[in-house]
C-alpha cells in the first residue's frame, strides 16, 4: 500500500483531462489542484490524442498543465505553475521549478510526516474515508436544504406573479440570490466554528488535514461579484481583512481568514492567493500580507507565507513563491517572480 496515498489527498477537485483513458498516473503520486492533463493536441487541419504519463513517487503542484510526451518519470516534485519539460531525457528523481522549467536536488520533505508502521497507517487510513463519509454527508444535506428553500421562493414568486406581474419574478430572483450568497457565506464561517484559521505545519494522516479538506470543500468564491465594489463586501464578509478601494476582477482565495489586503489594491482576473500548500505528505499553511497599492496581474499565483510591500507591482502570469518578501514599489515578474524594476509612484487624478 503506498505510504503517502491517503484517500482523498491524491488528486486535486479541479483536474482536467482529454479522455481519461491515456492518463497513467503512478502510485503514491499526488496531483494537486488545477492540474491539466492534456493528451489531445488540435491543429488547424488535424487532431490526435496521445498518453500522459507520471510516474511513481512524484508530487505536482498547483496550476499545470501537462502536455502529451512529458517528461517526467518516478520521484520528481514539479513546482506550482511549472513548465513541463517534453524534450531530452525523463527526469527522475529531480525537482522542478520554473517556467521554463529548472532542475533542482529532489529532497523529500518528512518533517511532520508520521514513520507510521502498516497497521497504523490502514488505521488512520480506515479513519480517513470515515471522515471522506461525514464530509460527503453534511455537504448533500446542505446541498439539500439550499436546494429545497430556493425552490420553495421560486414557487413563492410563480404564486404571487398573477396578483403582481413582473414584479413578483424581480423580487422573486434578487431574494433568491441574496438568500444563496449568504447561505455560502454563513456554510463557510460555520466550517471553521467562526474562528480564524492559524497556520499549520501537519502530516496529511492528521485530523486536522481532514478537517481543513472539509472546509475546502465547504467553501465559495464571490465570483458573481468580480469588477463590482460588492467584491469587496463579500470579501469581509468571508474574513478577509479588506481596506478601502478594492479592485478585485476575479480573485480567488482559498484561506480567506489568512490574507490581508491594504488599501487601493488591484487584483486583476485570474489572480490565486493560496495560504496553503501541500508537499510529498506535508501539509503547510501561512498568513499573506498584500499591502497598500500593490497590483497583481492577470493570472498571477500568490504562495503562502508571502509579503508584499506598498505600491509593488505583480507582473500577469507571474508565480511568486512561498515565503518571499515583495519589497515596496517594486515591479516583479516571471516564474518564479523575481525583481526586474521599481514601480512606477500611483498617478493621483486631477479635477478640471
């Protein structure tokens, strides 16, 4: 049995594929989320589909696609946003990191692994998918119960529509949404007992990765909200610590109670603040500090554990990685992120 291939903690919610039936992925292998295996290739007068293969022993991070022919083999940890190599030899027992991608020595990460014996492991293992079974339980009850009230004020406005016509429907739809925006927000606050989440340094055979799984699956993004100054509201409202002007076109957050935002920050479409990670059986999760007048481009990967000074500037499609320190008004980009320039000082605007 694999000794990291916890139930649950293989693959990521979010894993995309071509046809599932040319993936090949090695035991005790983790794939995080937004990992996509891509074994279709389109042209403009052809296509073909093709095998995806990962071997034994290896960890991906967030946010990968992996092409057909790629090159990685058993025991390689390949970086958030990394770059998968398709040419030259398959790498084993490497690291990778980077876009494009760098080898670095492959150390595997047992501090706050438990050395658990077999019988301990099918226990905690055997615990493990008991939990999966409650997770699964309070989720289709809650599931259930939103899906029961927003049909019973869908039948409510179809009832009064003939007394009050069209304005029946109007009142009937904003009630509904306002009821299932704070429906998610009040499923997740109760998911961490109204508490804010600390950070955490665990193996993943602890409770307590099953219970942040839980929360995982519990939580929601405000997306209906992107562009719009409610974005910020909903923000709060989730707990995240939020300052005045906030411009957020389609952020995402996984640990809301763990991200601070300063004033007139730009977050840009596509931008991950992840407050967690997830390495060879290890699972870490740290505060981010986002300061004042900090833009994050388009598509942009925050780590956890990460500083950003006032008036820095993120590059789109930059990764910056976990533990970094952003100075103020400074321009960073690439994969990983790295200082190119200063930043240019905020333009006030003037009244004519």
């Amino acid at each position: 049995m694999p000794r990291s291939g916890q139930t649950g903690s293989n693959f990521g919610a979010s894993l995309t594929h071509v046809t599932p039936y040319l993936c090949v992925i090695g035991e005790d292998t983790m794939l995080s989320d937004g990992v996509a295996l891509t074994n279709g290739s389109f042209s403009s007068t052809s296509f073909a589909i093709g095998e995806t293969r990962i071997g034994s022993r290896s960890f991906l991070g967030n946010a990968i696609t992996y092409p057909m022919g790629g090159k990685i083999g058993e025991n390689v940890l390949v970086g958030t946003k990394t770059m998968i190599p398709i040419d030259g030899e398959e790498r084993h027992d490497v690291g990778l990191l980077g876009s494009p991608a760098f080898e670095i020595p492959r150390s595997l990460n047992t501090e706050g692994r438990k050395d658990l014996s077999r019988k301990q492991f099918r226990r905690r293992l055997t615990g493990k998918n008991r939990h999966n079974i409650g997770t699964m339980t309070i989720y289709l009850v809650l599931a259930w119960i939103r899906a029961y009230i927003t049909f019973l004020l869908g039948f409510t406005t179809v009832d009064l529509y003939q007394p009050y016509g069209i304005w029946a429907l109007a009142l009937g739809s904003v009630v509904a949404a306002v009821f299932n925006f704070f429906w998610s927000v009040m499923v997740e606050r109760a998911a961490t007992g109204f508490r804010r989440l600390q950070p955490q340094f665990c193996s993943i055979y602890e409770p307590y990765f099953w219970w942040h799984e839980r929360f995982w699956k519990l939580s929601t993004q405000p997306a209906v909200f992107n562009g719009t100054p409610f974005k910020a509201i909903a923000w709060r409202l989730l707990g995240v610590p939020v300052g005045r002007r906030l411009f957020d076109d389609g952020a995402s957050m996984s640990e809301k109670t763990l991200v601070r935002l300063g004033d007139d920050c730009t977050l840009n479409a596509g931008v991950t603040i992840q407050a967690h990670s997830m390495e060879d059986g290890v699972f870490k999760s740290d505060h981010v500090a986002v300061g004042s007048g900090v833009t994050l481009g388009a598509g942009s990967f925050i780590h956890y554990g990460i500083t950003i000074g006032d008036g820095a500037v993120l590059a789109p499609d930059s990764f910056v990685m976990k533990g970094t320190e952003v100075p103020a008004r400074a321009r960073w980009q690439g994969n990983p992120a790295r200082e190119v320039a200063a930043a240019a000082e905020p333009r006030v605007p003037t009244r004519i």
